[in-house]
C-alpha cells in the first residue's frame, strides 16, 4: 500500500478533539488512504508549525481555537467565506506548493440546521448570541438562506454593531445588547458565545424564542450545554448542540481536501450513540 497522505488538527488544548476520528472514519467509508492526528500547537509555535508541516509533506490541516485567526493570516490565499470570516478552519495544499485557507464552518452550521433537523432558515428570525470569532464564521452561510431578519446580540455592545457593520455586504444585519432583545422574539437562537464552555449563560428574556421555535448551541458536550437546557426548559421544539456542526464542517473540509463527499448521518448517529 502507498503511503497515506497526511492530515492533522491543530489546537490548544487539543486533548478531546472528535477530529481525528470523524476523519477516519470518513476515509474509511470513502476508501481514501489518509492518516489525521491531533496537535497541541500553542499560538506562539503555531507558524513554525504549519511551515515544517507541510515541508514534511503535509497535504492539509484543520485550526481549531485559539488558532483560527492565525491561520486566517498564515495562509498565501483566502476562499470569499473565509476572507469574509477572518478566521481559517481548513488549510489545504494546492498543486503549485500554496497553501489556502477555507473556512468551513458555517457551512456545517448550515447543513445540520437545514438538512439533518429540517429547520427553515428562510423568512425566518435569527438571533446569534455572541460576536466573536465563533459568530464570524457562520453569519454570510446563514444570510445566504435568506432569513427574514438577523440580530446579533452581545455583551460588549460595540462588538455586535461593528460585526452588523462589517458584514453589510451580505445583507441587513442588527448589532444590538440583550437589553434590546427584550421584547423580541426568534424563531432560532444560536449560541455562539464562549460562555457554555464554563456553564455560563448570556442574560435571556423568558420570552425571546417563539413558538415552535430551535434552539443550537454551537459548542457539544457529553451532557447538554447549559444553552441547550435553557432552549428545553422555554419550549423550544429542537434544542440542539454542535455535534451535527462538527462532523459536516468536517465532511466539507475532506471535500476541499480529498474532492470525495463523505456520508455525514451514520457518523453523527454513531457519536450520538456514544455520549
Ligand atoms: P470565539 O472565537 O469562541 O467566538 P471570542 O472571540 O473570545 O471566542 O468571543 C467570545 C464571545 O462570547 C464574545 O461574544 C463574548 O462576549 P464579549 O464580546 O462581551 O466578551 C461572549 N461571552 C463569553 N462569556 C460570556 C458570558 N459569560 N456572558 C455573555 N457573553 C459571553
């Protein structure tokens, strides 16, 4: 058997990472010879670290927090959504020796709202909860689905409105405090601050999400998200973590990679049966 081509994520930490093994199990099911391993890469090393990477012959790597923003810089050329995102999730060798820089993660977003759990983005209301980078990547795939309105309610006010500014290109976008969501209502909420990660919840109105109305937590966890129980506990119909993110954000960095699609729905059921 020839050598696998090689693969790898990037992160720090990078301990729980579920990458590697989405990876091969897509490789498997596609018959592509590849290997993928988790790296701890501290930012500091992050640049030297992508260069001997691919030097050693590394054919492409997914970043993962805190080093998306770095690679949005280390890479010789953008795909739109990325350059859009400022931030790079998916690095990829091309034929001439370059490497590009993709960002696929509102794409994966997008794809398990729509296709795995039939939730309709267009004509809808949206509010994302956070302005970070997390919310960056997903704001231009939501905004091509055409919703009725989007609102990005943060903290740190100024960040939200800077972020509806920024991504005025793509369509009308309210920056705005939870304050002013007050006598709102949405009929999907995404978390994507950084506050589930500690159990933390964003200050939000009883009433904020309407009838019938989903619920998706960007972050996963084996136990649900402390924003997944607060969408159950006000009625949402689907309250929903990033798992089904992942693995398709995934499934499209392996197409950019490998020009194959994999078969996302049994390997989500899979990790979903692990939990
Ligand atoms: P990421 O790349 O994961 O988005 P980030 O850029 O540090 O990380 O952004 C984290 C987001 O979570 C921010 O929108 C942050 O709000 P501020 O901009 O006001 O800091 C939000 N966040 C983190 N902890 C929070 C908490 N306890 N309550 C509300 N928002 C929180």
């Amino acid at each position: 058997m020839n050598t696998p081509d090689h693969y790898a994520v990037f992160g720090h930490p990078i301990n729980h990472s579920k990458s590697p093994r989405i990876h091969r199990l897509f490789a498997e099911q596609t018959q592509q010879n590849i290997s993928y391993d988790a790296q701890d890469i501290p930012p500091e090393s992050f640049k030297n670290a992508i260069k001997s990477f691919f030097s050693s012959g590394g054919k492409g790597l997914n970043c993962t927090v805190p080093l998306k923003e770095l690679a949005w810089q280390q890479a010789d050329s953008l795909s739109e959504r990325a350059q859009l995102s400022k931030a790079v999730n998916t690095l990829a060798l091309q034929g001439n020796g370059s490497i590009l820089g993709d960002n696929t993660d509102g794409l994966g977003l997008v794809a398990d709202l729509t296709i795995n759990h039939s939730i309709t983005l267009s004509n809808s209301r949206i509010l994302i909860l956070g302005a970070g980078g997390a919310s960056r990547g997903i704001i231009a795939p939501l905004m091509e689905k055409l919703p009725k309105e989007l609102v990005i309610a943060n903290r740190t006010v100024d960040k939200a409105i800077t972020l509806g500014i920024e991504f005025s290109q793509v369509g009308d976008i309210t920056g705005c405090s939870y304050e002013e969501t007050k006598n709102k209502q949405f009929d999907l909420i995404i978390n994507a601050t950084s506050a589930s990660l500690t159990g933390d919840l964003p200050p939000l109105a009883d009433n904020l999400l309407a009838p019938n109305g989903c619920c998706y937590d960007l972050a996963y966890g084996n136990l649900p998200t402390a924003f997944v129980k607060w969408g159950l506990s006000h009625g949402a119909e689907k309250s929903l973590d990033g798992l089904g993110m992942l693995v398709e954000q995934a499934a499209e960095a392996f197409y950019i990679w490998r020009g194959i699609r994999p078969e996302t729905r049994k390997i989500i059921d899979l990790l979903n049966s692990e939990r």
